[in-house]
C-alpha cells in the first residue's frame, strides 16, 4: 500500500514510522484516550495483520506530532465498513488539524468502497461529540470501562461458589496449566468466537489468523492470564487478561461463556479468577469494558465490585 503525504499549513500529515514514532506517539495518546496507550499497543497495531490497516500522524513544523488517525477493517467485516479514530494533540486544537486527518480518512476511503466509518468518543466530551456530528457521525452505541482496585477485593466472598462449580465437574484453569499449545489456544479462540455473538452490538469477529496475531502474539501475552473453563474436556468459558505494566493495571479483554453453560455462575468465577491473578500480579487495579446493555455481565461487574469510568460512545457515518 502506498501513502501520499500532505500538507495543512504548518502540519504535514504522513504514516507513522514505526519504532521512531513510537514513545512520542503513545505519550500523546495517553493523554487522550480513555482506556490510555502503551507502545506495545502501537507496536502491536502496527503488526496487525487485518486486511486494512492505516496509520497516519500529523507533525507540525517542529516535527512534534499533534494528530493521529487509524482507519482498520479485520477480514469478517464488510468491505464496504472500516473503523477509524483520530486525536488532536491537546495543545494544538482548534488549528483545523482535526478536521484534516478525517478529510485524509474520507480521502482514502472513498476510492476502496468504504461506505460506511465506525468510531468513537468520549461520553464526557460534549464538545468533541458535536464536532463528530459535524461529520456526520450518529450515535449507535454506549460503552463504559469501570475497575476494581484490587487492596479492596476480598475473594473469599466468592470462592465458596467456585468450590460449588469444582463440585459438579466444572473445572478452572490456564492456558499455562493445561498446556499453551497450538490446538488449546484454537481450542480457546473457538470458544470465545462462540459466545461472542450475543454481546450487544458485535456482528462479525476476528478470523483467526488475526485473532492469533492480536492475543497470542501480543508482547504483554502471558499463559498464565489465560483463563478457562472445562467440562471434562470441552472449553465452555474463556477470561483473558493483559498485563500493562505502564499503568500499574491488568486489562480485562473478554469473558465469554457457552450459551448452554450460561446461568451457572460461569462468568462470574471466570472473572474472579482473573481479579485473583491481578492482584497477585501486584499492580492495584483491573480494567473491563462493556456495553451499557449487556445487562447480565454488568450484573456480574456490579457484584464483584466494579466501579464504572466515564465511557465513550460508539459512533457511525455513512459516507455519500
């Protein structure tokens, strides 16, 4: 794929340099994004293997870099669908530095077939949701992050429930302890892949080649973080948390149970576990993201102790 470079007064907009752009790149991110950024996030992005995968910056005349946009599609979406987002440093707004990195966004997209963007913003930004508006971005849903800090977790109030579920031949594990081979961690996407589709708003879910690059091939992967759940020796549930280290946290990715498995208190011991494996981890919170109404695993976040962050909505624009 090749990139033009472009210009905005000052501002030159041109695809992130992976490495060199890195650490500048993810400090400004953290300032902005909601769930923060890490370079081994960037890193991980940018060795993504999804079939559209666009990275861009913006540098001013000082070479800073004040702007960023992604645009990605994995290979189950539509063609016709991409998502993108995109960040102005806060220093340098109102420069029209924002309104460039989406036209370079609209500029790109149209000629491949995109008719559709999906994106996102902060629920407390009203400002930064009118100028999403502006471009025609609608509301389609509501996510929120929310955290336990771990010094006040007592796990005793739950593990009576996970000895109940031990007792009728539920048993849980790791990756790490059953064996972090090839055929488990298919056996773990699979898994996962069949409880997705009842999450509030997910239509498609990642192939797994792309879903093998994204997790298991993710500097911050660990065996042991990779939680599961067997009935003798069918996986039926999935928790799989990442470390970040930079932030002093773990990062909930997902909790998914089989459908027939539900109602068990699966989900809940599932998370328990991954509270348990954080705070022994020594950092002091654990993060999750949900939809506002996945009304039972909020239920589960509520009676484990989760306190709700502010969220973001989830944006669409369908391009004319």
């Amino acid at each position: 794929m090749h990139f033009k470079t472009r210009f905005l007064l000052k501002h030159l907009i041109r695809p992130l340099k992976v490495e060199s752009d890195f650490a500048e790149l993810a400090a400004m991110l953290d300032r902005v994004l909601t769930n923060g950024m890490t370079v081994s996030n960037l890193r991980a992005g940018a060795k993504s293997v999804v079939p559209l995968n666009r990275t861009m910056i913006a540098v001013n005349d000082a070479a800073v870099i004040v702007g960023w946009s992604v645009m990605r599609r994995t290979e189950n979406e539509p063609e016709t669908r991409a998502f993108t987002s995109l960040v102005v440093h806060p220093e340098y707004r109102q420069k029209g530095i924002g309104t460039a990195l989406i036209e370079d966004v609209l500029t790109h997209a149209r000629p491949i077939g995109i008719t559709e963007l999906k994106s996102r913003v902060k629920d407390s930004e009203p400002a930064w949701l009118a100028w999403a508006e502006s471009k025609g971005f609608k509301i389609e849903r509501h996510q929120f992050r929310s955290s336990v800090t771990l010094s006040e977790f007592d796990e005793s109030l739950f593990v009576n429930r996970i000895a109940e579920l031990e007792a009728v031949g539920i048993t849980f594990t790791t990756l790490a302890e059953l064996g972090d081979t090839d055929e488990n961690r298919k056996k773990y996407y699979e898994t996962d892949i069949a409880a997705a589709p009842d999450i509030p708003g997910e239509d498609y879910f990642e192939s797994w080649r792309e879903y093998e690059a994204e997790l298991f091939a993710h500097e911050e992967y660990r065996p042991e973080g990779a939680h599961l759940a067997l009935d003798g020796d069918r996986m039926v549930g999935v928790a799989h948390v990442f470390l970040d280290s930079e932030h002093d946290r773990m990062e909930n990715a997902f909790t998914g149970v089989l459908r027939d498995y539900r109602g068990r208190g699966i989900a809940q011991a599932l998370k328990v576990r991954t509270i348990m494996y954080a705070k022994q981890s020594g950092v002091s919170k654990i993060l999750t993201e949900n939809d506002s109404v996945n009304a039972p695993i909020l239920a589960v976040n509520k009676k484990l102790g989760y306190k709700r962050w502010p969220g973001v909505y989830g944006l669409k624009a369908m391009l004319g």
